[in-house]
C-alpha cells in the first residue's frame, strides 16, 4: 500500500511537471544545445581544433566527447519524460528506463585544462553542466518516492510539541 502511495505521489509531481511550459522549455532548450554542439563540433570546432597544439588538441578531443557523452544522456532522460508526456509511456516504465541513463556521466576536467580550449566549446561545456545540474534535480524531486523526501511544513513543530508535552505534564 505504503508503494502505491509513493508511486501515486511519483505519478502526480511528473504529470504535472512533463505537461508543464517549464518542460516543454526545458526539452527545447537540451534538443537545441544538442543540435548547437553537433553543428559546432562538425564545423567551426573542426577547425580550431586544427590549429591548437597537440597537448590542448589532445584536451580538445577528451572534452568534446565528455560534452557529447553528457548531452548524449541528457537527451536520452529528456526523450524519456517526454514519453510519459506523449503517453507513450508510462512514468514506472521510464523510471525503470532511467537507469540507463547517466546525469553524473563526463565531468569535464580541471578548469585550467578547459581555459586553454577555444571559447564556443567551453560556452557549450558549461551550458551543458548547467543544463545537467537542473536536469539532475528534477529527476530527484520527481523519482524520489514521498516516503524518501524531507516533511513539508515547519520544522520545529515537533520539537515545540514535544516542549509543550514536557510543561504540560
């Protein structure tokens, strides 16, 4: 029963987070970022990645596929919700999906790396660890069970009835 309550709750918060604008803004802007970092890996990245010497081209090519391999996954955790929304799936199914689906995947590497690559491709880096920073929250707050999650309401309700409890007796 306690499951069916906490898949219930599931059900709720992603059925109204996936019919949502926030969703459907948020899926734009992933499915655009993916298409932006293809055209500029395939094109303009190409090119300055032949002019950069060998230890940042060698950065070049670990980083860009860090930044594939992680769109790559954003997308995939995206096409899944959408799914749930088209119905044509359902949310246990895409959660069961999920974990295919790496939001830790491709860190990129230490900063002063990074600094030595061109501009565009450290744009595209952080605008696609912003993206999984906001795509791994949500997945929290949607895949956590309500079981799991931190009591909603005031915090020191239970102490200051405990306190009333001790004076009162």
């Amino acid at each position: 029963m306690e499951r069916l309550q906490a898949d219930g709750a599931l059900v709720q918060l992603s059925e109204r987070f996936t019919n949502s604008a926030a969703f459907s803004a948020l899926f734009r802007e992933g499915m655009d970022l993916v298409e932006e970092t293809a055209a500029y890996l395939d094109g303009a990245g190409r090119t300055e990645a032949k002019a950069l010497d060998r230890a940042v081209s060698l950065t070049y090519a670990t980083e860009s596929m860090r930044l594939t391999t992680r769109l790559m996954q954003l997308a995939s955790w995206l096409l899944l919700h959408r799914a749930v929304k088209e119905g044509e799936m359902t949310l246990v199914q895409a959660n069961r999906e999920k974990t295919k689906v790496k939001l830790t995947a491709a860190d990129p590497g230490p900063t002063d790396t990074i600094e030595k690559l061109p501009q565009q491709l450290q744009d595209l880096i952080t605008r696609s660890m912003s993206l999984q920073t906001r795509v791994r929250r949500l997945d929290t707050s949607i895949h956590t069970p309500q079981t799991d999650r931190m009591p909603i309401g005031n915090p020191l309700v239970p102490q200051l009835n405990a306190l009333k409890a001790a004076f009162e007796g």
